[in-house]
C-alpha cells in the first residue's frame, strides 16, 4: 500500500498539478484575506490599542472567515476535479495502467491508493497555503493570531476540507464508471456546479460551503454528516465495488 501511494504521489503531471494548486491557492486566499486590510491598518495606526484589537479580531476576523468558502468553491473544487482526474484516469487513459495492475495488487487496494494520495493532496493544498497567508498577513500583529485562529476559524475550515472530500470522492467514483478523462472531468465539474444553482444550496458541496460561512457552525447538523461524511463513505464503497467489476480500462 505505502508502495502505491509513493508511485501515485511522485507522478510527474500529478506533481506539478499540485505545486500549480499550492500557487492558485494562495494567491486566491492571500488576495481576498488582505482585502479589506489597507482600512484595517490605517485604522490601527493612528487609533487606540482597543479600536486596533476590535478591528483585527472582529471586520478581518470576520473576513478570513468568510474569504475560505468564496475562494474555496471556485478554485479549489476545480483543482480537486482535476488532481482527481489525472491520479485516477490518466494512467488508463495513457496505456501504463496495463503494466501497473499486473503487480499482485487487488483492484480495490490501487483504487485505495489513488484516493488516500489524492486526499493527502488536498490537505496540503488546502491547509498549506491558508496557514501560510494568515501568518505572513499577520506577521506584524503575531500576538492577534489567536483571535483569527479560534474554533470557529477550525469548525469553517474543517466543513470546507468536508466539501472538498465530497468532492474527490465523487471524482473517484465517476473514473471507475466513466471512460476516459474527458468525461470524469465534465461529469465531475458538472455535478459539483449544478449543486450551487439547483436545491437553494441545499446540495453537496455547495451546502457545505454554505455552512461554512456562518459565524460559528453546528459540525452535528444532520445536512453536514449526511453530505459531509455518509455520503463521501457511500461513494467510496460504490468506488471500490465498481473498481473490482471492471477491466483496466
């Protein structure tokens, strides 16, 4: 298994796709965290300790808050799809899977595989640079950081990780059903977006993102474990079920 997950993580093409996510992703999160600060600061500059301290930790607060699911939906569900799509269907699509499933490897143990690399991706190019732009933001006012990073700050970046799963586990389940990549991405990026336009944001992932942009969200509501964690467990099991029911290709 550990063997599996080192091939999938040190594929040329899903490398560099991640390194272009790790940019995207803090470009789109540091751009959106530092815009409301130019007022922020030149408030506290010339104000009292207390106006300062209300600034940081209520209007940016606030903001970081609110800038994870803005940023998050449109950049990185597409960066998920399309990690999603090379680790699971571009060795099949290019021809080497062949030699790869003729290692005494079960079908569902490389479906496995491939899904636990892409999630470790996703943490990384999720968590890496959001931690990244909030401490760089906030180098010249360290002693606030507590204030950013509070339980609500986790609670909202854990229901986005959620929606995020969702994500790549719809795009496991669509590669071992659909032939070819061209379909998994189309299908997959199909999906997701018609949850932000169909059921009043009521559908997974969207519902999760919308979650997450309340001040402080319930992580027990039913809407988050049914979306949140039933249902990426459904599509696992469907994924490892469909990988043992069908060829290489």
């Amino acid at each position: 298994m550990r063997a599996l997950i080192s091939w999938e993580l040190n594929r040329p093409l899903v490398v560099m796709t991640f390194f272009a996510g790790l940019v995207m992703g803090f470009i789109s999160v540091h751009s959106d965290y530092l815009s409301p600060y130019s007022t922020v600061h030149v408030i506290s500059a010339t104000a009292s300790v207390e106006l300062s301290s209300f600034s940081l930790s209520g209007n940016a607060f606030w903001h970081v808050l609110k800038s994870l699911p803005r940023a998050g939906f449109s950049v990185y569900s597409f960066l998920v799809i399309l990690l999603g799509t090379l680790i699971f269907r571009h060795d099949r699509d290019t021809g080497y899977a062949l030699t790869l499933y003729t290692l005494p490897y079960k079908k569902s143990k490389i479906f496995l595989a491939k899904l636990v690399s892409l999630l470790f991706l996703i943490v990384m190019m999720l968590y890496f640079p959001l931690f990244l732009s909030v401490f760089l933001s906030s180098a010249t006012v360290a002693g606030h950081i507590p204030f950013i990073l509070d339980e609500a700050f986790f609670k909202t970046l854990l229901l986005i990780t959620l929606a995020l799963v969702y994500v790549a586990t719809l795009t496991a389940f669509l590669s071992m059903v659909l032939r070819g990549m061209f379909p998994t991405l189309i299908g997959s990026y199909l999906i997701v977006h018609i949850s932000t336009s169909i059921g009043g944001g009521k559908l997974p992932p969207f519902s999760l993102f919308i979650r997450a942009t309340e001040i402080n969200p319930s992580l027990l509501d039913s809407s988050v474990v049914l979306h949140g964690i039933f249902l990426p467990l459904l599509l696992i099991i469907l994924g490892v079920i469909a990988s043992e029911r069908r060829d290489v290709l």
